[in-house]
C-alpha cells in the first residue's frame, strides 16, 4: 500500500506532520496571537473613552439646559417681581391722583391768579391814575399845522 494510506508505517505520515505542525503552532503563533489580543485590548479601550466620552457631552449638555432653564426662570422670576412693583407704583399713583379733587386745584390755581392780579393793581394803581390825569390835564392850546392847514380850506 501507499505510505500515505498508512499512519503506523512511516514516522512522516501526513497525520504526523499535521500533529507535529498543530504542536508548533502556539509557539510560533504566539507572537502574532498576543498582538491581536493587543489590538483588540486597544481597540475595546477606544470604544469604552468613546462611550465615556459620550456619556460626558450628554452629562454636559444636561447640565447646560438645566442652567439655561435655571437661568430663564430666574430672569422671569425677577420679571414678575419687576412688574408687581411698577403695577404698585403706578396703582399708588393712579390713587392719589383720583383721591385729589380736581375742582379744589382749580380752585386754588384761581384763587392764586386772582392775588396776582390784585397785587399787580395794587402796584401800579398810583402811577397809572397819576399817568392818566397827567394827559388829561396836559391840554395844548395851539393848533398844529395840519389843523391849521384843514381849518382854511374848509373856509375858503
């Protein structure tokens, strides 16, 4: 028979060389097989940072909404407080002025004309009769030449 047909005949059997070749291959693989188990220890670490990484924008942009909610809140918070305050001031103001009687300010504004008014007559009452008897008294007893001019061409 053939001596590749038998395994016990011939030491270098086919079987052999695959056994022999199967025992070497740890040893020889070794090298090759530790850096794939590198890579992939390598590779595994990048997709953890990556998740991690992920993870943190998420945690980031959390944040960041809840600040700017926080922030909105406050601004509309101090809004409202704003608005209660002018809604007061002007309320008070708006009060007061439909408490005051608008005929009693007339009335006091008039009251303060008419003492002005009097006041002024009586400062000047004096010099202004004086002014009017003085030309009142001041009678010139001569014509002028324009009446003197009309007087005789209505004469003649």
């Amino acid at each position: 028979s053939s001596h590749f047909g038998s395994s016990h005949s011939n030491p270098s059997t086919p079987r052999r060389l695959l056994a022999s070749f199967v025992h070497r291959i740890p040893t020889a693989a070794a090298p090759c097989l530790t850096m794939a188990g590198k890579s992939q220890e390598l590779i595994q670490q990048l997709l953890q940072a990556e998740k991690e990484a992920e993870a943190l924008i998420a945690t980031a942009k959390k944040n960041r909404l809840a600040k700017l909610k926080q922030a909105k809140d406050k601004a509309e918070e101090d809004l409202k407080a704003f608005r209660e305050e002018q809604e007061k001031k002007f309320q008070k103001e708006m009060g007061a002025k439909a408490a005051a009687d608008p005929s009693a300010e007339l009335k006091g504004a008039t009251e303060e004309e008419i003492r002005l008014v009097k006041q002024d007559y009586e400062t000047n009452k004096k010099r202004t009769v004086e002014y009017v008897v003085s030309k009142v008294l001041d009678v010139t007893t001569e014509l002028t030449d324009t009446q003197k001019q009309a007087l005789k061409m209505g004469r003649v």
